[in-house]
C-alpha cells in the first residue's frame, strides 16, 4: 500500500468515524436550559470541536492499524475476509 494509498483510506475512515462521535456527549441548547435569541432549540451549547478532533483522531488512528494489520502485515485482501464470512440464505416460504 503506498502512501497515497493508506492517506486517502485514513481520511475516509477519519470521515466516518467523525459523524459516528460527533453526537456523543452534546448538549443541545435546551438542554442546557440557556437558548440563545434567533437559533433553534437543538442547537449545541458550549461546542468544542477539539475534544472531538482527538477523539476521533484516536479512534480512526486504531481503525486503520487494525485494517493495515489485517491487509498488510496478514496479506488479506477484502475478498478473503468477504469469504470468511457466512452465506446467507433466505428462509424458504
């Protein structure tokens, strides 16, 4: 994998992992009971974007050393972890 590469999924994986974290530990305005004149109710009160920053950076940094690990270092390819994973079959009616 170069480095372009394995750039471009840790940017993809960071993406995702942001909107999956974002949620976790807001307040919305009235929540917090102070809404602010001229914003909605669900508003974020007191957003930093910082703690969400590292702690996303975290949790995609160890995303993309588990799959670096497994497709890398293992020589899996996404076809053979398709393939280990079983079929399913629909109920017959």
């Amino acid at each position: 994998m170069g480095f372009g590469t394995g750039f471009a999924i840790y940017f993809i994986i960071w993406w995702v992992v942001l909107f999956t974290v974002l949620p976790f530990s807001a307040r919305s305005q009235a929540d917090a009971g102070d809404v602010t004149l001229g914003t909605a109710h669900s508003a974020p009160a007191d957003f930093r974007f910082s703690p969400i920053f590292w702690r996303t950076t975290l949790i995609s940094g160890a995303v993309f050393a588990a799959y670096f690990l497994i497709t890398v270092v293992g020589g899996y390819s996404l076809d053979d972890l398709i393939a280990l994973a079983p079929d399913f079959k629909p109920a017959a009616n």
